[in-house]
C-alpha cells in the first residue's frame, strides 16, 4: 500500500488531496501545523494525523520520527504547506514579510525533503510532490489571455517560481525519486478568499496525478490539471 505524507494537509487543497488518495487506497498521514486542526482534520478522514511546522527544524524532525517509528518509510511526500503572506503594496513590503513566505513555501520545502529523504529511499517508487503554482510561471504571467497576468503578488508569486525551479533541480539531484511540480489553477479555497473558479477538486486533479502516476512517468515536470504548464 502507498504511504502518502501531505503537509499543509487540515483544509484546502491539502484536505481534498487527502480525501482523494485516502479514497484510492493510500494509507494517508495528514500533517498539519495547528494539533486541535489537524486532529479534527484526520478524525474525519479517518487517517492519521502528525503534528509538523515546515518552519521549524524541531518540528520537521520530531515529525519525520514520527512516520519512521510507525510506519517505516514514505512512498509519496506531498509538499503542500503555504501561504500568501502579508498583503502590502510593494511599496511597503519588508524584508520581514518576505521572510515569512519564502520561509514557508521555499525553505519550508528543503526542510521537510532533507527531513523525509531517508524514508523516502525505503520505498520502492519514491516521489515528492510540490505544490506550485501558475503565479510562479514567467510565461503565463506575461500572457494577457491568462489570469495570473491580472494579479500583482511581489512575494507569493516569486515564491512558487522558486518552488518550480527547486523542483526542477532537486530532480537532477535525487536520482531514483521523482520530483515534480503541480499547479493547482484558480482555485476557490481560503488563500484567495474563495473567489477562485475552480473546485478544490479540480485543484487537486494534478497534485492526484502526480502522486499517483506510474514510477516511469518522469521527473522534473511542471503540470496543471490538464497537462505540461509553460514555465
């Protein structure tokens, strides 16, 4: 059975991408920052919950200890956890809020990969699974026809290009797993106020691709729901 590890897992994208590989037979442990969150999160999906901070060594450590000691490795880690930061003008913006969302949609990511290797290197197909985003992607924030070009968001959106290009060289660095890099799309959760055009469903149909595609599928990739994402 695949042993599926999602961060930022209590609600949103991360709850649904739960939900759906719970339902296709994954034995699914929902990480999640907040316990009281996390535990009501897992109690309705019937999973295991583990308490994990992507921003905090301590946390990430005692969490990977955690799956170690009871189910032995990861088969797919779902790099979920992130934020949209403080929403300031550029011309307010401080190196204080732009700490805090690299902190956790970037160095958040090295953290928990670093922390999980070695439960990932005891599974047959290992796989990590970054959740990026279309906001991240020079060539779709440049495209007229597209809506990421209508946003302005100077520190989450430099945070998922980060998020993509990490992707892409943690996949020519850890030969054996494969690393790739999801968007989501426009969806409706609590990030954009629920003014998204998509259901969480349909947010998660890439990160559900990649986590459940076969060994052979390639590594490196950047994706949405309906195929390779310009980048």
């Amino acid at each position: 059975m695949t042993i599926t590890f999602i961060t930022g897992a209590n609600k949103g994208l991360g709850f649904e991408t739960a939900r759906r590989l719970r339902d296709l037979g994954h034995t699914v442990i929902l990480g999640a920052r907040d316990p009281e969150r996390g535990r009501a999160a897992a109690d309705e999906l019937g999973v295991r919950f583990v308490r994990i901070d992507v921003t905090d060594d301590a946390s990430v450590a005692a969490a990977a200890a955690d799956v170690d000691a009871c189910e032995g490795r990861v088969d797919v880690l779902v790099n979920n956890a992130g934020i949209t930061g403080r929403r300031l003008p550029a011309e307010e913006l401080t190196g204080d809020a732009a700490a805090e969302v690299f902190q956790t949609n970037v160095v958040g990511i090295i953290r928990v990969t670093s922390a999980f290797l070695p439960l990932l290197r005891r599974s047959e197909h290992p796989a990590i699974v970054n959740v990026s985003s279309g906001m991240g992607s020079f060539a779709l924030t440049h495209d007229p026809d597209r809506v990421e070009s209508k946003v302005s968001s100077p520190l989450y959106a430099p945070s998922k290009a980060a998020v993509t290009m990490l992707t892409t060289q943690y996949a020519k660095a850890l030969p054996g797993i494969r690393v790739n890099a999801a968007d989501p799309g426009y969806t409706a959760t609590d990030l954009n106020g629920h003014s998204g055009t998509q259901t969480v469903s349909e947010g998660t149909d890439a990160i559900v691709t990649l986590a459940t595609e076969g060994a052979d599928a390639g590594t490196g990739r950047f994706i949405d729901r309906f195929g390779p994402m310009r980048w």
